[in-house]
C-alpha cells in the first residue's frame, strides 16, 4: 500500500511538473519577419559574416538570398559552411533568389534554372532551402507572348527537379510582367499556363502596385498561389519610388489581412534603394512590422 507521505510527495511532484509544463504548453516560436538579402548586397559582398550577425542584431530571424552560383555557392561559403554561420546567428534562410540563365553563355551561369539547375537544387537542399525563386527576367528573356508559355513550360520542369528535393518553385514578379501584349499580361500566362502545385509565386508588393494593379484581387483571381511576398512600401512622391514599410502608401494591413487566402508563409524585407545606410532602413521597417502587421 502507498504511505500517505509518499502519496503526498508524488501528488506535490505531479503539481510541479503540471505547472512547469503549461507554459511550455502553451509556447509559440517567435514569427519570422525575413529579409532579402539584396538590400544589403554591398555589406553581404565586403563582409558576409558580420552583415548576418548585424541583421539578426536589429531582430531579423530570417533572410532570403539574393547571391548563388555554382562555383561562388552562397556568398563564397559552401553549403554546410554558410548554413552554420546562419545558426550561429539564429538565422534561417527558407528561400533563395536565382536566374533563368538564358541570357549568358553555359560557362558563366552556373546554378541557374538551365545550367546546372540540379546542382543549385542540391546545395540548397543542403542548406536547408524550402523554395527556390527566379528572381528576374533580363530584357533578352522576356519577349513576346509565345517566348512566356516557352518559359512557363521551363517553369514547371524547374518545378519538377525541387519538387523531387521537397522544395517548392516560385517565381518573383516586377512591373514589366504587367504590360500587355495583344491585351495579354505576360503574368496572367505565368499563372495559368504553368501547374499550380510545382510553379507558385513570390508577390512583389511593390511592383504589383506599381503597375497599377491590386494585390487582393490576385489573390481573390488565384488563391493559395502566393506563399512569399516581398514586403517594400512606396514613397508619396511623384516617382513612387521605394522607401521603409510603414513610410509611403501601400496599405499593408488591409494586404495582410488577406494572407490566408493568398496562401503566405513567409514574406521578406526589400528595399532595391535606400536613401542612406540600409541597415537604418532595414531596421526601420522592423520596428513598423513588428508594431503593425504581425497580429493582423
């Protein structure tokens, strides 16, 4: 038979472990609030290492990178190596810019989508990349309306090849994709001529406004498409050039609201230009983030 003490003890023991255990119960990772690592590119090229440490400092949890290629790797890092230096600094890096690579010759374009794409998808793999973004389309790779159901269709076999390493394929718009041709936007073929499940997007804000058209509507058009979104704002000026989330006109929590239906997951800082350091502007946008949009 159990002693009344031992009964107690165990009874107090059982109390304890309830109570250290219900806030444990109850704990929630930090959100991520990501940046594009293009914003400070200039840094990223002179010191690697000490620009990570410094992005975390101002309270970033996630980047995205802007610089691969098959002999450089990740800012001059292999894959094993980069990826300490971002648990070093509690970072994580869940999506990576790329190329298309049509514009160049084979022996400059390594790790872009048509030259040595399984490469650029095993190290990022290794890193532990979730989706792999082409960044841009030069001049000499958009052309007409029949060049974008060509490259719809190099979307998807680029699809195919992260699909196969559990990593999702995106593409990441600018305004050029919504100039019509024939009455035809070159996006609305991106979408609907590439298969849903392995060619998703990454929404530029910035550039979708630019262009003059509206995000939510997208969204509402194409829903659960856009799992990533570059989060930039635009000045009230006559340029409408780019300024620090929070200090021009885009109405983010109106954009926010909406980012169930739009399928987002991850969304990262991008600011092409600042008007001074980018680590004042970096970490100006944060603080207007992390007031303002993360419980929206």
């Amino acid at each position: 038979m159990v002693s009344r003490r031992i009964f107690v003890k165990s009874a107090a023991a059982l109390s304890a472990i309830a109570f250290v255990k219900s806030p444990l119960a109850s704990f929630k990772p930090a959100p991520l609030i990501g940046l594009q690592l293009y914003t400070v590119r200039d840094a990223m090229q002179q010191d690697a290492v000490g620009t990570l440490e410094r992005v975390a400092k101002i309270g970033y949890n996630s980047v995205e990178g802007a610089t691969y290629t098959g002999s450089e790797k990740f800012y001059g890092m292999d894959p094993s190596s980069f990826k300490k230096v971002l648990k070093d600094n509690g970072l994580v890096m869940l999506s990576g810019h790329y190329r298309l690579g049509e514009e160049k010759s084979p022996a400059t374009v390594k790790g872009t989508m048509l030259h040595d794409w399984q490469k650029a998808v095993d190290d990022a793999a290794a890193v532990g990349l979730k989706y792999m973004v082409c960044a841009y389309l030069s001049e000499e790779e958009r052309g007409g309306l029949d060049h974008y159901k060509a490259l719809a269709e190099a979307f998807d076999k680029a699809g195919e090849t992260c699909k196969k390493s559990g990593i999702q394929f995106c593409y990441h718009n600018h305004n050029f994709e919504f100039e019509a041709q024939s009455g035809v936007y070159p996006y609305d073929i991106l979408l609907d001529d590439t298969d849903k499940n392995l060619v998703k997007m990454e929404m530029d804000l910035y550039w979708v406004k630019k262009a003059g058209h509206d995000p939510i509507e997208l969204f509402k058009k194409h829903p659960g498409r856009f799992p990533l979104w570059h989060v930039k704002d635009m000045s009230n000026t006559t340029d409408r050039d780019f300024t620090e989330v929070g200090n021009g006109i885009i109405d983010f929590k109106a954009i926010f609201r909406e980012k169930s239906l739009a399928g987002m997951k991850y969304f990262f800082v991008e600011q092409d230009k600042c008007p001074g350091s980018p680590f004042d502007s970096i970490t100006r946008s944060f603080n207007y983030i992390k007031k303002n949009l993360l419980n929206v």
